[in-house]
C-alpha cells in the first residue's frame, strides 16, 4: 500500500509542474487586499493556515465565500486556488482560502477535522474583517467539493460530528457551490480504488468508512444547503458522480441546481475549468453563474 501512494504522490507531482506553469502565466486582479497565513490552530504547520481576501475599497459588510481547494486529497495548498479566490474577490465578496493536511499524512476524516477547525477559527475572526456572517457560501472542486459537501452534511447533525470527531464551528451556509465533486468515493474500479486508499481506517472500532458516499451523510442529516453542482463536457474526472450526486439531492428532496457546461466555442471543457482559468471567458461565465446563485440564496 505504501508503494501505491508513492507511485501516486509522483503523479501529483507532474500535477504540481503544469500547474505552476499556468499560474506564471497568470495576472491576478487588481485591488484586492490579502491578508495570508493566519493560524487556525497552533500546530505550525504549512497546511494549518489560511488566507482572506476582499476588495480594497469595501465599506460595507461583504457576503462571504469560504473555499476548499481541490488535489486528489494528496496535493496542494491553499495556494492553488489564489487566483480564483481574488477573481472570486473581485466580485465583491470577501473569500477565505484554506489549506488542510493531506494524504498520506493524514486521511480524510482527519482532513474534515482540519477543515471544521478552519470553520471555527474563521467564525471567531470574522468581525475582524468586512464580513456579513448572515451571508455564507462554501465552495470546493473536486476533492475539495467532496470535502465541502461531507463538511456541509456532518456540521448540520450532532450525531455525524460525534462520529467524525469535528468541531461545532457555528457557521451557517446559506448555500454551497460544488464543483465536480468526488462525493461517491467507494465507488467502482479505478475511482474508488484511489478513493478508499484516501480514506483509511479499515478495521477501526468506530470506523467512518460506512459513510465514504454522501447519500449515507445526507440520510443521516438534519439538513443540507441548497446547491449548485458544476460540471462540464470534458470533466472525465467528475461529470458521472456530479450527475449522481445531482439525482441523489433531488431524491432528498435538497434544492439542488445542475449547470452542466457543453462544449465552449468547439472545445470541451475540463475538470474544474473555471477554478484553473477563471479569467478565461469561460471561466467568468462560471463565476457569473455562482454569484448568481449565491445571491439568490442570501
């Protein structure tokens, strides 16, 4: 097992390479106050941190994006999603930015622990900052959207924080926007092989496992945010489970809104585009469509 994430954790790193080839080619936009690096915890550690941005000229209290970057629960930093969070920023609202530990060090039911801590600690620094607490939206892509979508489930039951050993941060979402989520993660071969590898706990007494998929977490919660799943035509990575999840929700009877991009002038679409391009004019469709149901929802 050990060897398998090795032979993953290099394939994260060729990730990292072309990643950081896109973000030098990137600009990010002007008039953005950053305030990075802020502690959620004492540990000291890189991934125990995260950033707030607004627009430098904000009087008035902003609604607020908290976003959980995606990786596969085994790559990146907070600092992967920057430049989406200061175009998010530059919509006027204020965005905060978190990293968490990630896989092998830790496994995911850890890393929504990490994250719930993050919750708290935002919810305790808000008033430092422009921020409308009765104005919330969390977002994620990809691992980042499963991670946000099981966080938005296990904060609304006292059972599921009991079981997960998180933290009651005391925010309310008023809605979500996940993007290509991974919220099926013991699924078929090859998706969830990778998946339960990132799970652990295989054979623990008070095992999580029985909730790798969300419709177990939605079964079990009081209640869950409305939702808007993104997804696109060349998501290969999570088109099928955006769609699943989408079906489930409705099944739930969650309001739930499935934007599903076709091809954009002849091309498809990749996982998470709008993340990784969000100055491209798809990309601004993207975050048009999320403030537009963000503020539907505030």
């Amino acid at each position: 097992m050990n060897a398998l994430y090795k032979v993953f954790g290099k394939f994260w790193d060729g990730v990292k390479v072309n990643d950081d080839k896109l973000h030098a080619t990137q600009v990010l936009p002007k008039g953005i106050k950053e305030v990075n690096n802020i502690p959620y915890t004492e540990s000291g550690s890189e991934y125990h941190l995260f950033d707030v941005y607004y627009p430098e000229n904000a009087k008035e209290k902003l609604p607020v994006i908290i976003d959980i970057h995606g990786g596969g629960w085994m790559y990146a930093t907070k600092d992967l999603n920057k430049i989406y969070c200061q175009y998010l920023a530059a919509r006027g609202f204020i965005v905060f930015n978190l990293s968490y530990r990630l896989v092998p060090e830790v496994m995911v039911p850890v890393q929504l622990q990490d994250i719930s801590r993050a919750l708290k600690k935002i919810n305790e620094m808000m008033d430092s900052f422009p921020c409308d607490r009765e104005k919330i939206m969390l977002t994620g892509d990809s691992a980042g959207g499963q991670l946000a979508a099981f966080t938005a489930a296990i904060s609304n039951s006292k059972k599921l924080r009991e079981h997960f050993d998180t933290t009651d941060h005391g925010l309310h979402f008023s809605c979500l926007t996940l993007t290509s989520p991974v919220a099926f993660m013991n699924s078929s071969f090859p998706m969830g092989l990778y998946c339960r590898m990132m799970w652990g706990e295989k054979g623990s007494k008070r095992s999580t496992r029985r909730y790798m998929n969300i419709d177990e977490l939605l079964f079990e919660s009081e209640s869950f945010p409305p939702s808007l799943l993104v997804t696109s035509s060349g998501d290969t990575l999570g088109l099928s489970q955006t769609k699943l999840l989408f079906k489930v929700m409705l099944e739930s009877s969650i309001e739930a809104k499935l934007l599903n991009f076709p091809k954009f002038e002849g091309k498809n679409l990749p996982h998470v585009f709008g993340v990784l391009e969000p100055y491209s004019k798809a990309g601004a469709i993207y975050i048009d469509k999320m403030c537009e149901f963000f503020s539907g929802h505030m």
